[in-house]
C-alpha cells in the first residue's frame, strides 16, 4: 500500500512545487513506485513533469467530480520515471461545483483507494491556501511534508497548518500526522538563515528533516524544460540534495501498514523564539 503525503504550507512560492516534483523524481530513482499529484490549478507541478497541462484530456477535476477513475485520469512522465494525475485551471472550477456535494472532503481519498496497492508513494502538491482542494489532499493523506525557507517569518502562518492539520486529524482523518519540516532554499552564508535553522532543529528536533535543499539555480532553471531538477541536471546540487532527502524519506517511514492505524494528534507547534537582532550590533 502506499504510503500518502502532501506537500503543503499555505505560504506562496516556497518550494512546495519544487519539493514535490523532485521527491516524485527522487524516489522513482532509487527505485520506488510514485504517483504525483497536482492538486493546484496552477498546474504547475503537471508542467514541471513535462506534461502539457492544456491538452489533458482528464485530469483531477474529473476525479474529484467522479467523471473519471484516478487509472483513467492518470499519464506517465517518462522521462521522469512517476505517474502524473494533472491539472489544470478547470481545477478552480471544482472547488465551487464540490461545495454542494456530498462527502466533499474525501473524493480524493475515495478515488486513491483503488490504486493505492500499484504505488509505494502518492505525493501532492497543494495550491498556497488551505482550501476545500487542500483539504482533499489532508484528508487523503498520511501524512504532510512542509516546506519552509529559514527566514524570520517563515513560522508565520505555520500555526494556521497546524491548527487545520489538527482539526483534520480530530474530524476527518485519524491517520494524519505532520512527517516533517523541510528546509528549503537554504544559503548556509546568511547568517540569519544558519540561526532559524539551528533554532528550528532545537525546537522541533526530529520533526525537521536532516536533509537540507541548497538554494540552486538549476532548481529554478528545471521547470522551464518541463523536468524535475533531480532529472534536469542530476550532478547539481540541490538534485543531489533531493534524491538525498527521498532515500531520508524511505528509510525513516514505516511501512504504510503501519501508518494506516490511528496517528496520535499532532503535537501543537509554537514558532521558536528567534530572537530579534538588536540594530546596534550592526
Ligand atoms: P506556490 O505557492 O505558488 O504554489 P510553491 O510553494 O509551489 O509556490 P515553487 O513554485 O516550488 O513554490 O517555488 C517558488 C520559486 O522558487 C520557483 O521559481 C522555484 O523555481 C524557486 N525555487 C524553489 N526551490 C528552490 C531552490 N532550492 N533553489 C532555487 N530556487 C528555488
Ligand atoms: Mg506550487
């Protein structure tokens, strides 16, 4: 069975995209069988697998809206070694339509279960919002991956996932756990990046992943030749930081069998205290 995460942080353009497309890369590369879904109308993470988002006959639209089963919605990424259930911004559509439906949280989840068995990993890649489209991922999944860049807000808002990945877990979802905290975007020569980090690893120990992702130019060069880095320019750093993180990932997960019993509510997560520069030290 596979195990289900979602890539999620209701922050803007702080590498959910990137972190999902790279893991999905990243795991089919040693060896494990991925499917990577697009839950953003943006449908960024379907381009950036190199898959045309505006010819997608079926994508997750449909499934969400039971026109489509996730076996007939899904296409291969080639060269990219996973599965892509895409989207595009007929998405933002389902949104609307779903609100007068039932079970509207669980489409998803009830669509994943006839192919659970065929994948050891189901990733997702949420929009920047913690909306009915996030909530379909949160309450299919596993558990959440967040991605933050270590900078003096990055906690901010961190509280509002929480909150809603406790409320989820209380409601809809007994299995969901936060899996852990990813840095991302890192330059180890900002100082200030180097403290929240060292803060975040002392306040939420093994709940931040060891593996950090580099800031690298090829990471944001990647997606305009519709690859993954990990695919792209696999020597480059911030690839080899990603294929580094999925063997992480594999090593540490229990088997999903495991992880299908009830997880224990997640523990509140208060932002450390990152103690403010005092200007005079300039
Ligand atoms: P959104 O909230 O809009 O969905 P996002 O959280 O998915 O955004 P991305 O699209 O993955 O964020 O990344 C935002 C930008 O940062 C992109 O231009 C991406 O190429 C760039 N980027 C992400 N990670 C890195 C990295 N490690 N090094 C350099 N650039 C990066
Ligand atoms: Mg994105």
């Amino acid at each position: 069975m596979a195990k289900i995460f979602c890539v999620a942080n209701q922050k803007g353009g702080v590498g959910k995209t990137t972190t999902t497309v790279n893991l999905a890369a990243g795991l089919a590369k040693v060896g494990q069988r991925v499917l990577m879904i697009d839950m953003d109308p943006q449908g960024n993470a379907t381009m950036g697998s190199g898959i045309d988002k505006r010819e997608l006959e079926t994508t997750v639209y449909d499934v969400l809206l039971e026109s489509a089963s996730v076996a007939e919605a899904r296409v291969r990424a080639e060269k990219c070694g996973y599965d892509v259930l895409g989207a595009n911004r007929e998405l933002a559509g389902a949104e609307v339509e779903m609100v007068a439906l039932d079970r509207r949280e669980k489409r998803l989840r009830t669509a994943l279960a006839a192919v659970g068995a065929e994948y050891d990993f189901i990733l997702i890649d949420c929009p920047p919002s913690l909306s009915l489209l996030t909530l379909n991922g949160l309450c299919s999944a596993h558990g959440v991956i967040v991605p933050m860049q270590c900078e003096y807000f990055a906690l901010e808002g961190l509280t509002d996932l929480v909150n809603t990945i406790k409320q989820v877990h209380a409601n809809l979802n007994k299995n969901l756990q936060i899996i852990g905290l990813l840095r991302i975007m890192f330059d180890p020569r900002i100082t200030l990046q180097q403290q929240v980090s060292e803060q975040l690893k002392a306040h939420f120990g093994d709940k931040v992943f060891d593996t950090v992702i580099p800031r690298n130019v090829r990471l944001a060069e990647a997606p305009s030749y519709g690859l993954p880095g990990v695919i792209f320019d696999p020597a480059a750093r911030g690839s080899q930081a990603f294929v580094a993180f999925a063997e992480e990932l594999v090593q540490k997960m229990p088997p999903a069998s495991a992880m299908a019993g009830a997880a224990p509510a997640p523990a509140p997560i208060e932002p450390p205290p990152v103690a403010m520069q005092d200007p005079s030290s300039l």
